[in-house]
C-alpha cells in the first residue's frame, strides 16, 4: 500500500494471520489514515471484516500494560469510546452483524461449535483434557489434552485476548489464552478455548478488543 507523502505507515503484526492466505495475497487492506497503520481485511460471506484487532490511539488498554503488547494484540476498549476506534469507512458491528458471521460459519464447518474457523492457529490458546474441557492442561505434555488453537480457514484470526474489567488500574482481566472477546454496539461476541461461539450482554465496565466490519 502507498503511504501518503508526510505520513509515517506502519502494517500491524500479521503472525496470527493465516499464512497461507497471507502468502496468496487473500487478504486486503487498509490504511488509517489518522495514525498510519495498515490494516489486513478479510471477506468471509458477504461481509468484510478487519483480520486485526484495533489499534487506535492511546485510550485502550494494553495486556500486562506493556505498549509492545498493544502492537501485537492491538488493544481492550470501554464501551464509551467504541464507537469512536474504528478508520473511515468501517464501523463498530452490531449483534445482527456478528450473528449473520456466526451463522455463515456454523453452516460453513455444518457444526455446532464453529468457533475454530475463525480462530488463529497459534495465538497460544489454552488446552484442556479430553474427561473435562474445564481442566487446563499443557498441551504435548499430556496425551490427553485437546489443543485449544483453531484452524482459521476463514481468515479471521481471533486471538485469545480476553476481555478486562474497569475497576482501576489492578482490575483484573480474563487469563491471555481463555477467549476471544469483542465489543459490538450492544453486547459483546467471544469466542472459548473449547470452540464455543457465543453472543450476549457485557456489563458497562468491561474493555474489550474491537474488530471493525466495513460499512
């Protein structure tokens, strides 16, 4: 992508892309022009989604609150300012939205828990036991684990950022590994280690990650 003449562009980290799709030039892209950075997008049905978490500005929260953490998982957002972090021409998704990407990708696998389409392949997910998908194991050291990490044939590339709650700076957040959790105009969508896919409520003072869909 062409970096317009005074502006200082930067591409957000693709590791938890998929790489086949990366290396075949599937992905799009976008440039936000209010900091710079270019952005991977995906189609998957109908809908063009951003492959990324967002980045934007200095109001989000950083895992561990380490800047470099930012740069790699992009950021958790309150629900105050969502609205607000996603470039030109794309917008914050609403539950209809989300459903209508959940529903395309459960028809897509023709399976109740589609939730590993559209997760990446190694984002350092949890894995668990095979006798209970509730125990956490370490996955190759037990012959009974199953490995948490998805397949993202779709593109996605949902990393298990989690979500944080916003009760100060020691509230705490969702163990890195547990899920994929994103802001929607009203509730919030997430995707577990087990593969469930689930849409509901999120209280008003949870951060969570923003994926954008283009408008």
């Amino acid at each position: 992508m062409n970096c317009p003449e005074g502006m200082v562009c930067k591409y957000v980290i693709t590791e938890f892309l998929n790489q086949e799709f990366l290396a075949s030039d599937k992905y799009g892209e976008i440039l936000d022009e209010r900091d710079g950075q270019i952005y991977k997008t995906i189609e998957i049905g109908t809908q063009t989604w951003l492959a990324q978490n967002m980045n934007y500005d200095t109001t989000g929260f950083c895992y561990e609150y380490l800047p470099e953490n930012c740069e790699k998982y992009g950021k958790l957002y309150r629900k105050d300012v969502a609205s607000k972090i996603c470039p030109t021409g794309w917008k914050l998704p609403d539950t209809l939205e989300w459903r209508k990407l959940i529903n395309y990708t459960k028809e897509y696998l023709n399976k109740k828990d589609a939730g590993a389409a559209l997760k990446s392949s190694n984002g350092m997910w949890f894995s668990y036991t095979q006798e209970d998908k509730y125990q956490y194991c370490v996955y190759g050291l037990d012959e009974n684990c199953i490995n948490g990490e998805g397949s993202n044939e779709l593109g996605f590339s949902a990393i298990p950022l989690g979500d944080k709650a916003d009760n100060g700076e020691n509230s705490g957040y969702t163990p890195f590994g547990k899920e994929f959790s994103a802001r929607a105009k009203q509730g919030a969508v997430s995707i577990s280690y087990t593969n469930f896919f689930g849409l509901g409520i999120t209280y008003y003072n949870y951060l969570h990650a923003i994926r954008c869909i283009k408008k």
